[in-house]
C-alpha cells in the first residue's frame, strides 16, 4: 500500500496547477483517508466541492480505477497502516533502550552488508557506471528515494543519470535504454510485482542490470549481469524498512566514494 501513497504524492507533485480539482480530490483523499471508504461518490465530491462526474474522471486518470475500486485502495491502505507497527510485539517501555537496540541491529547489519561487498565486483560496478552512457536507476517508494538520492549524486559527478519516481515512467525508461546504458535497480526483495516487470522488460532489451538487494535467489538478482547484496536483517516489527533502506543506501554512497576517486583519475580509467 506504500504505491498507493505514493502515487497520490506524484500525482499532487506531478501537476503545474495546484488549484486543479483533480489535485484537491488527491490532497482530501491524503488528508482524510480514514474517512474514503464509508464515503459516496456524492460526499467525496461535495468534500472537494466538485462533481461526482470530476471524482470519476480523476479515478480513471489517478489508476484508471472505478470509484469503488478507489474505496477499495483506501480501505486496504488505512489497514496496512494499522499493521505498520506491531505493537504487541514490542516492549512497552519504548524509550531510549529500544532505540539503542535499534542503532546495535543497525551496526550488525551494515558490519554484514560491509563483508558481503567484494571489492572486485565493486570495481566492475564502478567500471560499467564510468562507460555507460547514461545510468538509470530503478526503485519504487522508498527505494525510490534511495535512487534519486543516487541520481543526484552522480549528475554533481558529471554522469548523466535518471531516476524517474511513479511506475509509468520507470517503465518508459527501460524502453528507452540501449545496450549502451546501465539499470542499477534498487529493491530488497527483488520480487515486487512491479520489479519483476521492470526486470523482464531489461532483460528483453538486453539491458545489463547491476542489481542492490537482499536476496540473491530473487527474480532480479537472477537477471542481473552483477549482485550488490545487502544484509538481509530487517526488523520484524516494523513495515518501514528502518535497517534495509540504510543497508542499500550505503552500497550506493560506497559505489559513489570508489566512482569519485575514479572520476578525478578519469584519464586513466579511459584506457582500461
């Protein structure tokens, strides 16, 4: 339900008008998801103070869903939010222990994902970053985030990078991509419905994919030309994936330190 969320979030961002009906339907909809599935079609257009004729037109072009496939998603979402935390599985003095418990799983994992990062494999990654011709990077909601964060980084380099944020247009990318490019996809699973079409579509283009993730048996590890694999901790106890998404944060910003050294000694990566 983490895509629900965010596509409500990219269609707000996507829009030049703020003030558009359609953008006013999406922030009620953020603002009082609690509330969408008891709602009519009617309620939820005098809410917006709009027409019901406006709520349907914005299903269709928010997911091309029905209003009641709409209560639906919302439904499901303000279920998965009650399950983000479970609560009876932890302590009830959350103070400052729990959080310490947090910062030593946290020091145990990335200890972990240090020792599964071989620096040969790095060095290719790094190689094939430095010829391509343009990388982009994959990653849905938060890994999503972790990409931008990398595509920014590499532009401050001098490599041009993409990262596109809803699922339409990752999707166009990859249809973009030559042989020439690179897909570095980010995703601890590497099994999401979503990542699996991202990676069938590559593989069928012949794009070479390097991989960050947390299972190397997944669906996109077993399509990828190179694996940057991750510590596969995670805490149970919380949907939000607090170890992960640092995890696989830090394989990029190590690939970015060894890719900065390379770059300012470009004149001889260019012969090798």
């Amino acid at each position: 339900m983490y895509n629900f969320i965010a596509k409500l979030l990219n269609f707000i961002e996507s829009s030049t008008d703020q003030t558009k009906s359609e953008i006013i339907i999406a922030e009620y909809i953020l603002r009082n998801v609690e509330k969408i599935p008891d709602m009519s079609i009617y309620e939820l257009a005098d809410a917006c103070h709009t027409s019901p004729a406006t709520i349907t037109r914005f299903c269709q072009r928010f997911e091309n869903i029905t209003f009641k496939e709409l209560k639906e998603y919302a439904r499901s979402m303000l279920e998965f939010n009650d399950s983000e935390v479970d609560f009876q599985n932890l302590k009830t003095n959350i103070y400052i222990k729990q959080v310490n418990e947090y910062y030593d799983e946290l020091y145990t994992s990335l200890r972990q994902t240090e020792q599964l990062l071989r620096s040969e494999e790095m060095i290719q990654v790094v190689r094939e970053i430095y010829h391509a011709k343009k990388v982009a990077f994959f990653g849905v909601t938060f890994s999503h985030l972790i990409a931008r964060n990398a595509q920014f980084k590499f532009i401050r380099l001098g490599k041009y990078a993409t990262a596109y944020s809803n699922h339409e247009n990752q999707i166009s990318e990859a249809n973009s991509l030559t042989s020439q490019d690179l897909a570095v996809v980010v995703s601890f699973s590497g099994e999401t419905r979503f990542i699996v079409q991202l990676a069938k579509v590559l593989k069928k283009r012949r794009i070479p994919i390097i991989a960050i993730t947390g299972n190397e048996k997944s669906f996109l590890a077993q399509n990828a030309k190179r694996i940057l694999k991750v510590s596969s901790n995670k805490m149970e106890s919380f949907k939000s994936p607090i170890l992960e998404e640092i995890n696989m944060l830090s394989v990029l910003n190590s690939i970015y330190l060894v890719y900065s050294i390379v770059f300012k000694n470009s004149d001889r990566y260019e012969t090798n």
